[in-house]
C-alpha cells in the first residue's frame, strides 16, 4: 500500500447521493482473479454506451462523451466529491481498486457505506467525512469555476481550496496507516501470541465454537 | 457491571487487544468464502509466503458466478470460461491452503448466508464474516456477523482476527404481530423507506419486540440481512427459543454433553434490560403492508397501495435528483400507482429469499395457478442444494414448474447477474432479491423488490399487485 500525506488533485464531481458499488464496478469485472487494472471499469454502465466484459478491449468500446470520466479536466482527477452514502452497497473491494486505479486518491462526501470506507482505508484511499455545508460550498466551486484543486494534508487534517481551508476528522489509526503505509497483516502478527492466549481462553469456555467445519459432522 | 446490548456482549466476548489507536482486535469464529472476493486474499497469502491461521474455522462455497443449470456437468457446465476459471480456482486454492469446500456437485452447496446457519456453522455467540455485504444474515442467531472486502479476507485468513470500530447500538422495535400476508421482507422493505439507506449507517441494528420475537428463524435471517441496506453493517437478533430450536441437530452444530453446555452459555445472548441504545426506531406490526420498490434504491420503497412520488414530496435537492433520475431509469413517472405496473421477469432467489418457507411462500400462491402469458421468464433457484431436496420432498418443484416457473440449481443467480440469469436493457422484475440499484440484475434492467409471494402474484397476474387480492 501506497504511503499518502500530501495530496493535490482535481476535483471529480458526482453530484448525487447513494452512489453505489454496483455502480462504481459493475459485477462482470468481478471475475477478474486480480486486484488491479479495473480503472478503465469505473463507472462502466455510465461511461461507455456499449455492454462491456472484463475481455473486451476498452479501444473498441463507445464512449459516452458527456459522462464526467470522459470529459477534460475530470478524467485527470484524483479527488471524488460525492453526496451522502458514497460506495454503499456490496462489499466488493473490486470498486475500491477501480477507484485506485483511475487514479483517485481522496474521496469527500458527507457519508459513506461502512465497509467501502474500510476498503478504501485498507488501499491507501483517503475518505474524508465533511459537514453537508462544506460538500455544499465545494459543488459550488466546481459548478462557477469548473476546475477545482483541492490540497490535502493527511497529518494536519486539513483540505483546502484556494483561500478557503477545512478540517476534517480522522481516526488516529486510519491516519497512522496511510501517512506509513503498513502492511495491516504483518502487524496484527506482531499480536500473534495475544491471539493464541485468546484462543485459549475461548476453547476452554466454548469448546464447541473450536469443532469445526473440517471435522466430519456427527 | 453497566448493562450492555447483544452487541456490546458479543463485541466484549470477541476481543482480543485494544490497540493504542482505538480499535480493538476481534476474534473471528467462523469465516466463510466464495469465489468472487476470496482469489486476491489468497494469492497475497502465497505471495507473502503466509498459512491461514485456523483453517477449521473457514468454508468456502461457490455460489456468485455458478450457472444454474447443467449443474450435473460441474465445471463443464459453465458456458463463461472466465466464470469456471474463477471457481476452479477457489477449489484450488481451498485444496492448497486445506480450506474446506462445498463444491458445485455437493449437495450442501448454495449462497453462503444459507448455508451457514443450514449447517449449524453459524452459531449464537459466534463471529461470522465474509467477503460480502450480506453475511448480517447470520446476525439473526445472535451471531455478531459483517460483511468484509478482500483485505480483510486476508487478514482474516492469516490472523484468525480483524481490526474494527465498534458502531453505535441502534434498536429497532417492533410491536405487535404482522398481519395476514404481510411478512420478514416487507418488513425490512418498510424500515428501509422509512430511514433511508443510510438511517442506520455506522450503527449495528438490532432486531426487538414482540414482532420480531413472533417471527421463525428464517424470517429473522430475512431481516437481518436486509440491515446492510439500512446502511448498517451488523443486524442481530437476541437468542431466544426459536433459535435453539432452530440449531438443534444441525449438522456441526454441538451435540451430545456439549449442547446443554452450549444452550446455557448462550442464554445470556440478549440486551439487558437497561442496555442503551444510542437510537430506537419503532414500527406498529399493523402499519406495515406488503411493501414494492419503485426505484433504484432500496428505499424508493412504497406500500402496495402506494404510488411513485411526485418530486415536490422530495426532501432537498439532491433527493429529487435522485428521484427523478431514478424515474426515468424506471420508466416510471411520478404519482404513478405501483398496482398495475407490467412485469416482464420473476426471480424468486437470493440470500434475502431463498429458503425453505420462502419457496413454500411463493408456491402457496402459484399451486393451481399459471404465469401470465406476457411473463418472458420466471426464475426459482433454491438458495442451497438441501433447500432444494428439501423443496422437491415437498413437491414445490412440480407447483412452480406446472405454473411455467423454472426450477433452478442453486446459487446468487438472478440477484447480481454474473452468470447468464440476467435482465435485459428496459427489462422489468419482480424479484426477492435486496437490491435494486441501476443495471443489479443487468444493464439497463428494472428491479422491483417484494417479498416471494409478492413475486408469486405478480407473475400470475403479469403486473404488481397485492397478494391478499388474489
Ligand atoms: S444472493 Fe445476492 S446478495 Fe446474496 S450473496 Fe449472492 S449476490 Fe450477494
């Protein structure tokens, strides 16, 4: 996982609520056995006008010129600006990586589905939750001045435009991960003998928790 | 000691360190794995030169991509080589790893959320996550249960753990009993509407009341695994006698001298009585009627009797925007009555709808009755192989197929659309699925979700009506 501290990007505006994962990625693309190469899938149904699968290949696929993605300057952006609810929806990480590999690295929204924020923490994204107003103030700057550029700071908690500086909320956690990048698993191992300690604990009070799916059934 | 919810219980009893940054480490019972989410964990497993912790403690199923038909061939049954592959590698990798599988061919097969509780491997007090949102299923045998994205597959099978955030604790109560052909989906259907997809977000629901203790055990896996679309990741329900009768003699559930030790432990499995909840919704049982989706989220949701909204009824700008995007996506206009409304497919499935008393629901409807001829397809895949035997024990496979359904084999089928069960473009359903966002059950596809029996009399009528008519 990628380390993020710093960041500046143009803003992508999705002014809707309630964006989904089926949306983000629809589900032909999850058959894909990788976790990377999904960014010319983001947006698929809305972004080509034609059906596609994960072997077609995108140079013959229509696309649909009016869709954000598609148009200068928010296929170079990196920064999602989206309304309440943003990724709700399957769980599917797949979406996350499409995200990831579009290149957007920081999404703002008043909310978001639980899991796709997890996902996006677990892949080096930073999902920042604002007040409705803030998010209200940054569609405005992005409907008068059609480019936006947002700076991030990771460390400081700050997003700003221009003149115009926000906080924002940040678990401790969260923000340790993405300004170091740690690989979460090799940490949680670090805790290995915590765990057989548990597990102890667990199998003495709830031995029938431990006989399980590999024992033939009685 | 304060009073605690069943979430706080099951929190409390599952961790295993509080980390410096605020999270806690919990401790993962039983993990369950499909096809879909699980091939990136383990490849980064292999690639990090890393064992599962506790393989025992995990099952993998195929069920997303499955066709479902041909079943008989296995493998060879698939006609999408990209589909095969991917499930082919699930058996390899539950070979190589020595996961346990239920692969395509056994009869213990099916959608992961039926199987679990079907086997007697999700238990009270357990914690039970899976590469997918819906595994609140698992919620209603007090099972603290969530759905998780891929990274967390692989922590999950390296660590036996996961690192979380306790959500709030939020009740849902609901009085009084549902009335006659008013059931679990509708219930869910109606809370949705009512809070919106993201009324419960960052909360864990719980279940309460006389409503939801009158209700089976696959009614309440009904409900609790529509929580997700509330926007809550958890759903639970408390133990209760339902669900030791409901466990009993499952087939790795305890047995012998280990089930009284069991039963008792389990008995604590509910909220104190003066546990907090951080929000309570009530609902009256009577005011709640079979309910129809009209949109593209689960809470563009109205009564039977009720119509599309007119845009002024919106709340703020961005909900009329969203409303009349998803009109148009519908085909639909506003103040228009549900009742009525064409159908052009029926999918009776899903982990929402797929059990045993969900098919009985929908048969009880069609027994004696034919689809409507302008029905281009109407679709019944069991959720598991079991509920399928089961299902053909009780002759419900000859009641759908002499009302010109399809008996399928079992999988997500026409839920998500990965494998060939699919809508077409401007295509409408009627569906026991919990989805109904733009192009779920294909591009361009029209979903309307109900209840089976809701689906059932839409297919004999060829339209949306209300079930207590017919
Ligand atoms: S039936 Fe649908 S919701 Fe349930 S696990 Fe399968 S795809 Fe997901």
């Amino acid at each position: 996982m990628q380390p993020l501290s710093r960041h500046r990007g143009i803003v992508i505006p999705f002014d809707r609520a309630n964006i989904d994962t089926d949306m983000l990625l629809p589900k032909q693309y999850l058959k894909s056995l990788d976790a990377y190469g999904f960014g010319d899938f983001l947006f698929d149904d809305e972004r080509y006008l034609d059906h596609g699968e994960i072997d077609t290949p995108v140079a013959n696929r229509r696309i649909n010129p009016g869709f954000v993605l598609n148009r200068a300057p928010y296929r170079h952006g990196t920064v999602v600006l989206a309304q309440a609810n943003f990724g709700c929806g399957s769980s599917r990480e797949h979406a996350v990586w499409a995200l990831r590999d579009f290149g957007v690295r920081v999404l703002v929204a008043p909310s978001y589905g639980d899991i796709f924020r997890d996902n996006c923490f677990n892949n080096g994204l930073l999902a920042i939750v604002v007040e409705q107003p803030v998010v209200d103030r940054l569609f405005q700057l992005v409907r008068s001045r059609n480019v936006v550029e947002v700076d991030v700071d990771v460390a400081a908690g700050t997003l700003a435009v221009a003149d115009e500086t926000w906080k924002f909320m940040l678990e401790e956690g969260r923000r340790q991960n993405l300004l170091e990048g740690l690989d979460q698993v090799g940490e949680t191992l670090m805790l290995a003998d915590r765990i057989r300690c548990y597990e102890q604990r667990r199998r003495a009070a709830e031995p029938w928790v431990f006989r399980h799916t590999r024992q033939d059934p009685d | 000691m304060t009073a605690r919810t069943l979430y706080d219980k099951l929190w409390d009893s599952h961790c295993v360190a509080e980390l410096p940054d605020g999270s806690s480490l919990l401790y993962i019972d039983l993990h369950l794995l499909h096809e879909v989410t699980s091939p990136q964990a383990f490849s980064n497993l292999r690639r990090a030169g890393r064992k599962p912790w506790r393989v025992d403690a995990a099952l993998a199923t195929p069920d997303h991509n499955v066709p479902t038909v041909l079943r008989e061939l296995g493998l060879g049954g698939f006609d999408d080589p990209i589909a095969r592959r991917q499930v082919d590698v699930l058996e390899r990798n539950c070979h190589e790893f020595g996961v346990p599988l239920f692969p395509l061919g056994d009869v213990r097969q099916g959608i992961v959320h039926v199987v679990g509780p079907e086997q007697g491997l999700t238990l009270p007090g357990m914690t039970v996550v899976c590469g997918d949102s819906h595994t609140a299923t698992h919620g209603a045998l007090a099972a603290l249960a969530y759905g998780i994205g891929s990274s967390e597959v692989e922590h999950v099978l390296a660590t036996q753990t996961l690192r979380g955030r306790k959500s709030k604790n939020m009740a849902v109560v609901v009085d009084g009993v549902l009335g006659e052909g008013v059931v679990a989906k509708d219930l869910a259907l109606h809370l949705i509407g009512r809070i919106g997809t993201a009324g419960a977000s960052g909360h864990a629901i719980e279940f309460r009341g006389d409503g939801i203790g009158a209700l089976s055990m696959e009614a309440r896996m009904t409900l609790c695994n529509m929580s997700i679309e509330a926007g809550a990741r958890v759903g639970l329900v408390a133990y209760d006698r339902v669900t030791q009768a409901y466990v009993k003699d499952r087939p790795f559930a305890p047995a012998g001298p280990q089930w009284a030790g069991a039963v008792r432990h389990w008995q604590d499995l509910h909220s104190d009585h003066d546990a907090h909840f951080d929000r309570i919704v009530g609902i009256r049982a009577e005011d709640v009627a079979p309910c129809v989706s009209w949109g593209t989220s689960p809470e563009m949701v109205v009564p039977i009797s009720g119509a599309v909204p007119q845009l002024h009824e919106a709340r703020d700008d961005v909900q009329r925007g969203d409303w009349s995007r998803a009109m148009a996506y519908m085909g639909l206009e506003a103040g228009r009555p549900i009742h009525g409304t064409p159908i052009d497919k029926v999918f009776v499935g899903s982990c929402t709808n797929a059990r045993i008393e969900d098919l009985r629901a929908a048969a009880r409807v069609l027994r004696g009755r034919r689809i409507d001829p302008r029905i281009k397809l109407a679709l019944v895949v069991p959720g598991s192989g079991l509920v399928a035997l089961q299902a053909e024990h009780e002759g419900l496979d000859e009641v759908f197929t002499a009302a010109g359904f399809e008996w399928r084999a079992p999988g997500c089928s026409m839920c998500l659309g990965m494998n060939a069960d699919r809508l077409e473009p401007g295509e409408r359903c009627a569906s026991t699925s919990n989805r109904n966002f733009e192009g779920r059950q294909g591009r361009g596809g029209r979903t309307h979700l109900m209840s089976p029996a809701m689906a059932a009399a839409a297919a004999v009528a060829g339209a949306i009506v209300d079930v207590r008519e017919l």
